[in-house]
C-alpha cells in the first residue's frame, strides 16, 4: 500500500494515499471541485481552468487536478475569489459555446449548463465567435457537432486509453479541434462505436443518434439495468422518454468515467429495432408459419408435456428469478429433464466458483481468450484489462494464438495453455533462482510468469471456460480463478439451477426428449433434434425458426430481476419500459400452463435467489482426465459472440 | 563519487516502446516532407503502420507544427510576416498586394503549384519590418508594395 498524506480541505482532515490529486482527495470527504475536463483514472491536464483552487503558502490559485496532495497543505475550494476566476472562465468558454441551450438536447446532463447556473453567468460578456463546425459523417451510431465543443479533451483521452485512438486533437490555437485525420469518417478510422466519446462529452458536441429529436434528457427516467448481449453483463443505465427506450449508457457514471459499454450494448437496442419482434405466438403447420392466440398456443404445448417425456432448457440470456421459476414449474410439474444452456460450454464447478472483482486485480493471468473490441469478442473486458493496465496492474496471457492484448503484457507465452499451466504451476510454488529470469527459453519466460504471481498481492486468473480446471491445478487455492461465460447470466443459471440433472442440456438438444422448451434467446447455430420444439424468446431468429411453437418474450428493460454476472457479482435489472401487449412473461406462461396441467406452483421468494447465488464451493485440484469437456468447440463459441458483430457493420453501410 | 548502474526507475516509465516511436514522428516527418514537399496523405498511412501508431497520433502531431503541409506546395513559398511590428509597419497591404497579383489567397497554392502564399507569426527581425521571406532563404525587408509588385513577379513570371 502507498503511503497516506494528511491534509486539510475546506476544514475537513483528509487522509490519502500519495500521489492523489486534489479533486480526488475532496472527493473522499464529499467535496465537490467543480471541474470539466478531468477525467477518473487518467491524469490530469488542467485544460478547462475550472477546478482552480487556493492553498494556503501559494501566490495563486492552481487546478485540482493537476495538483497532487502534499502533507499539511491547507487547501479553500470556495471563495469569493474563486467563484469570480470560475465565472471568468466559464465567461470565455462561453464565449465560443453556441448560445443556443432553448434547442439544445442535452439539458439535464449538460455538465456547462451546470456550472453557468451554479455561477449564475447566463450569456457571456464576450461576443459569441463561431469555432468548430458541424461534421458530415453518416452513421446510425455518433453524431459530432464541433460547434458546441469546449476542448475538454475527455473523447480524446478515453479513445486513446481504451486503446481505439479514432479521436485526436488537431490543429493549433484558434483552430485546434477534435477529429479524425484528414476529416475523414469515424468508420474509416477504425472507430468500433463503443460510445465511450459521447459517454464522456460534457456537452453537446457528440451525441447519440437514435436519442436526437427525442427531447431533452432532463425529461427522461433513467432505469439500472444490465446488458444481455454477451457474458461481460454490462451493467448499464436506460433512458426511457414517454415509455420509450431512447438512450442506453454505462451505469454508475455520476463523474463519466470508467464505465464502458459497445457498440452492441449501446446501441443494440436500436440495431435489434430492425428486427421482427414477437408481440403475438406463432406456430408452424405444415411448414408455414401462422399467428395464433394465447389459450390455443399453451393449449397443445399443455397436451405435448401432459404426454410425458419433456425437457426444460433455461437459457443464460434468463434472470435468476426466472431460472426459479422454471425450476418451480419443471418440480411442480413433474419434469424432469430440467438443463441450462450455459453446461454446453462451462462446468457447473468453474461457474459456481467464488466471486472476485479484476478492478482490485494487481496481476491478471489471461488465459486462452483474446478480448477484442476490433473483434467484438468481449469488448469490455478488453477495455477493462487495458484500464488495469494502465493504472499499473500487470498482465500475463497465455493463450495458443497471438492476442490483441499480448503487447500490453508482461509476459505472453504461446502454446497449448493446459501444457503452459502446467508448467506455470510448477514453478509457481518454487524460489526461482534470479539467473534462469534473464534466460530467453520458454522455460525462463514461464519462471518470469511464476515470479511475478508469487509477487502479486491480488492475482486473478482469469480464463476460457475450458481451461478451468487446468488453472485450478495450476494455483490451489492461491487466488481465484475466473471464467469468461458466452453467456451474459450463466453464473446464474449455474447457480439457480437445481443439480442434478437427469439428462444434461447436449442431450436435451440432441433429441433426448420427444418435447422441449426453451427459455430465452439459445446460442444460435446449434441444431436441434426434438420432435416438438418450443421457444419463448423476444425476436423471431435462431433456434425460434427451428420450433414449431414461438412464443414472445419480454427484453431486458421490461423486467426486474438479478443476473450473476462474470465476476460473479450480482447485478440488479429494474423494468423501464412496460411489457408490450401481446407479451407475456415466463412467470404468466409457466403459471398459466401449471393450471392448465391441474398444477399449484408456488413461487419461490425473492430472497431464494440471494441464497442460491451464495452456495459457491471452493474450487478443487483433479485430474485434467476427469474435467469438463465442452459441447461446442471454441471456434463455435467465439463464432457466437460474433454475430452480433453483423449487426453493428451491417447497419455502417 | 559512486554512479549508480541501475538507470532510475522513473526514467523507465517515460522510456516506453510507445513514447519513443512517438518521439520519432517528427524526424519522419520532415523526411516525407523533404521528398514529397508535402505530406502525402498515403505516406502518413504507411508511417502509422510502421510504426504501430494510429493515424491520429501521426496527424495529431503534423497539424500542430506550421512546418508541416497537408497539400502540395508551389515551387516557390512567399511568406509575409503579419507579426505586431510587420502589422504596424503596413504587412497587410503587402499581403493585398501578393493576393491580388498571384490571385491567391493567404495559405493557397495556385493549382500548376508555381507558388504558396503564406502568412508568418514573427521571423524574428522585427527592426526590419515589414518583412517578407522567399523559400525560407532570401528575407526582403522594409518592403513596399511596388516592391512586393517586383518580387511577385520574378517568382512567379506570367507571360503578358
């Protein structure tokens, strides 16, 4: 640990560690520095000269940001003084902001409009020049109007930190202005669409598209919620205007920070607008589609399960209370066949692990994932590893193929990972002597790997399911082993589930039962062989155009529930937008088809999901022989993750 | 006195991979400056690729300096200082006077690329202003506008 420095701010004694700044040591005593270019986890600039404060010894006020604690300093951040220099700057900036906040849509999060009231400065003294100008580059994703920019340069920072670098500052004096080279698109430049620009804009001059000509964002609910696009879980914020979802953005953003989220879980709820959503059942005779009603619809699946031989599939796309209730109704009904999907690439072992959160991580151990945002293979996790790194946690990757995040690394070793743990294992419980480190062998850059995780006071490894066995037996029980899921509640499904199956989800799918449904959105591509196939999801794609009933399901912002997300954590949805007629949810369909198999479901209380999510055994050392085996090959996992990707570059062009 | 062996730590956090191909990108550029008398927008491409940075980092670092161009350049460069002394001193009506005789605006290059038309902070010999400088080599001071006219010119020789 750093050491501390005691100080004073605004009379509060304040204790942190060295190396913090101002802003950040006020924060920890609930003092406000007002500020618009700071940006958490990066260094300070002192660019937007509003954060200016006094400390006692000093000729002149300096910024917050840029000024790191000393001991004994005595610091004022409000004083007749300061508010007349705050206001002053605030009159420039002002000077070249277009003083137009009557159209303006970003009233509510405007982080100007905030500071000019609080200073009460409505027009600026100076004559209003027109700096900047709108930019033409159509795309359905991020709109860029360079008039309203105040050089704040938090779009640049974020762009270059997340390791995209799309965004950069142009140009000198008067005619410094942020863009893309030679102005030319975002698209061209390599841009993903993350959104992390618009995210940390203070002002109007980046906004999201499908939000423009949807009022003012003072107007909006704002909704905690979770992606379900993929197993990163994104925790997120939605915005709804007159019950419409109008705006997505990462959650717990007071200050517009760390937060990340991309393209997909920004902007996919507009993306999937395209696609057919599912507002009435649907089953098939004879080979074509027909719209049917309810009752007839939960009339045959009711006649399909009362002739036996069912099975019950919960998909990792499902909430946890959801998982229960499926469970309520297979036990209630007597079925049996009860799976999840997320067995098809995870054991149950590696998913019901014990929690751990890779922001305290000092060493991560990557190992057989390549997290890209390029790829739109775990966008975020790639853009969380690079945050760690660059606030100095280390990272190993072990993987059989080259990764976008091996530059970034320590060590990156290349090889068959189970061999490569192995080996890691071993020395990692030995003293490796100081001369086989400066070797170039294999062996010396495993030992350099083994060195820097017996130095590392939190190591997480972090892995591809398949190999989670082999890192358990690589490390014991010295720190916790993290698998990635494909899926963005697989943890809770694992966990939530009742063990043991009868027949497990492969054999589910593969026509060991004459009837199956499934709840939620299956990892497309698998074939299924069942001889009456429901699905109940929300759009009408994948699996749902090999069923012979389709009913319609709820998205995530229509529900409240919880998810257990990678890390383990669990993570809270709150419904945002009502359930559209026409819908019903899992609970309404398992309820209705219990009554009408002369069933009583008692639904299990909310704090059951509270205590399933806790049952974590703690991981044990076995025989690699005797460990899980997945269902789909990798290249069919990642081929998962990526067709989402198709909708993000179909909708570019 | 002891010398320390081990550089200081510090010193290695600014010695990364990233910082010293960032520190090559003005050496490289005036290299492709030099050959091309611009800076091609293809070359920059190849430059970032070389040296594993984004484009922006390279455009970023080009656009900050007045040495670099973006777009070709004449044959010649006239350069008219409009410096507070050159100002003063009468530099906005040499600079009417180039404009209109090479029918060019400040910055422009005519499309044969005989000549650029540029405007310049201060070139740092303010007792003889006005000044107006010929490819960097020849400084003229004290110059007028029928001056300027001659100048123009021998430059740029239009066929009557």
């Amino acid at each position: 640990m750093e050491p501390n420095v005691k100080l004073t701010i605004d009379g509060y004694a304040v204790t942190v560690p060295v190396g913090t700044n101002l802003l950040e040591a006020a924060q920890t005593v609930g003092v406000e520095i007002p500020h618009l270019c700071y940006l958490k986890s990066f260094l300070g600039i002192g660019a937007c000269r509003i954060c200016l404060v006094e400390i006692a010894g000093f000729r002149a006020p300096v910024t917050a940001c840029t000024t790191l604690v000393q001991a004994d300093m005595l610091v004022i951040t409000d004083s007749a003084r300061l508010r007349a220099d705050r206001k002053f700057v605030l009159d420039l900036i002002l000077s070249v902001h277009p003083p137009r906040c009557g159209q303006c849509e970003k009233v509510g999060v405007c982080q100007l409009i905030k500071y000019a009231s609080k200073y009460r400065i409505g027009k600026s003294t100076f004559e209003y020049t027109e700096i900047g100008q709108a930019v033409t580059d159509p795309n359905p994703f991020i709109r860029r109007d360079m008039r309203y920019c105040i050089l704040c340069g938090k779009c640049v920072r974020i762009c270059q930190g997340q390791g995209t670098n799309v965004l950069a500052f142009l140009g000198r004096g008067i005619k410094l202005g942020v863009g893309t080279p030679a102005a030319s698109s975002l698209k061209d430049n390599g841009c993903t669409f993350c959104g992390s620009c618009v995210e940390v804009c203070p002002v109007s001059a980046l906004a999201e598209v499908p939000k423009l000509g949807k009022g003012r964002e003072i107007k909006y609910t704002k909704t905690a919620s979770v992606c379900m696009q993929c197993g990163n879980a994104c925790p997120t914020q939605v915005a709804t205007y007159e019950d419409e979802l109008v705006k997505v953005n990462a959650l717990d953003n007071a200050d517009q920070t760390t937060g990340y989220l991309c393209a997909v879980g920004r902007f996919g709820f507009y993306l999937r607008q395209g696609e057919k959503r599912l507002t009435t059942p649907l089953k098939k005779s004879s080979g074509i589609w027909q719209e049917t009603d309810w009752t007839e619809a939960l009339t045959i699946i009711s006649q399909r399960f009362k002739k036996g031989n069912s099975g019950l599939i919960a998909t990792g796309t499902i909430l946890n209370q959801e998982v229960l209730d499926l469970a309520t109704f297979a036990q209630a009904t007597q079925i049996s066949n009860l799976a999840g999907t997320p067995a098809l690439y995870a054991s149950n072992e590696a998913l019901r692990a014990p929690a751990a959160q890779l922001e305290q991580a000092d060493l991560i151990i990557l190992v057989g994932l390549n997290p890209s945002q390029q790829q739109r293979v775990f966008p975020a996790l790639d853009a969380v590893i690079k945050s760690r790194v660059r606030q100095g946690a280390k990272l190993v990757v072990l993987n059989d193929v080259a990764t976008g995040l091996g530059a970034l690394a320590e060590v990156e070793i290349l090889d068959e990972p189970v061999m490569l743990l192995e080996a890691f294992g071993r020395c990692a419980g030995m003293s490796i002597p100081q001369d086989v480190l400066g070797a170039t062998t294999q062996a010396a850059i495993i030992a350099k790997a083994a060195k820097l995780y017996q130095a590392a006071q939190n190591p997480v490894l972090l892995c591809e399911p398949a190999y989670y066995q082999a890192c358990v037996n690589a490390i014991g029980n010295k720190g916790p082993v993290l698998v990635m899921p494909y899926e963005a509640n697989a943890k809770g499904v694992a966990l939530m589930l009742p063990a043991p199956e009868q027949l497990n989800c492969r054999e589910l799918l593969n026509g060991g039962v004459d009837t199956l449904y499934i709840a939620g959105e299956m990892l497309a591509g698998k074939n299924v062989q069942t001889d009456f196939l429901i699905v109940q999801q929300p759009y009408f794609n994948g699996v749902a155009l090999q069923a012979d009933i389709v009913l319609p399901a709820p998205l995530p912002w229509e529900k409240t529930g919880t998810v257990v997300d990678w890390q383990g954590q669990l993570k809270n949805l709150q419904q945002a937008c009502p359930v559209p007629p026409g819908v019903k949810t899992y609970r309404q369909v398992f309820s209705e088809l219990g009554q009408m198999l002369g069933c009583r479901l008692e639904w299990t209380a909310e704090d059951a999901v509270i205590a399933a999510a806790q049952l974590r055994p703690e991981p044990v050392v076995r025989e690699l022989s005797t460990a899980f085996t997945p269902a789909l090959s990798l290249v069919e996992r990642v081929k998962l993750l990526k067709e989402l990707n198709g909708l993000v570059a179909r909708s570019l062009e | 006195m002891e010398i320390k062996s081990e550089i200081d730590s510090n010193v290695l956090t600014v010695l990364t991979d990233e910082q010293k191909k960032k520190a090559m990108i003005i050496q490289a550029l005036f290299v492709i400056q030099k050959e091309h008398n611009y800076l091609p927008a293809e070359q920059l491409k190849q430059l970032s690729e070389r040296l594993e940075l984004s484009t922006a980092d390279i455009y970023s670092t080009a656009s900050f300096y007045k040495q670099f161009y973006m777009q070709p350049r004449g044959k010649n460069v006239v350069c008219v200082c409009v410096g507070t002394a050159c100002h003063v001193s009468g530099a906005p009506e040499i600079l009417e006077t180039f404009e209109k005789t090479f029918d060019l605006k400040a910055g422009e290059t005519d499309p044969d690329l005989n000549v650029t038309l540029e405007t310049v902070g201060c070139v740092g010999c303010c007792g003889l202003a006005p000044v107006v400088t010929v490819n960097e080599a020849e400084i003229l001071g004290e110059i007028t506008t029928a001056e300027a006219e001659k100048v123009a010119g021998k430059v740029w020789p239009k066929e009557a």
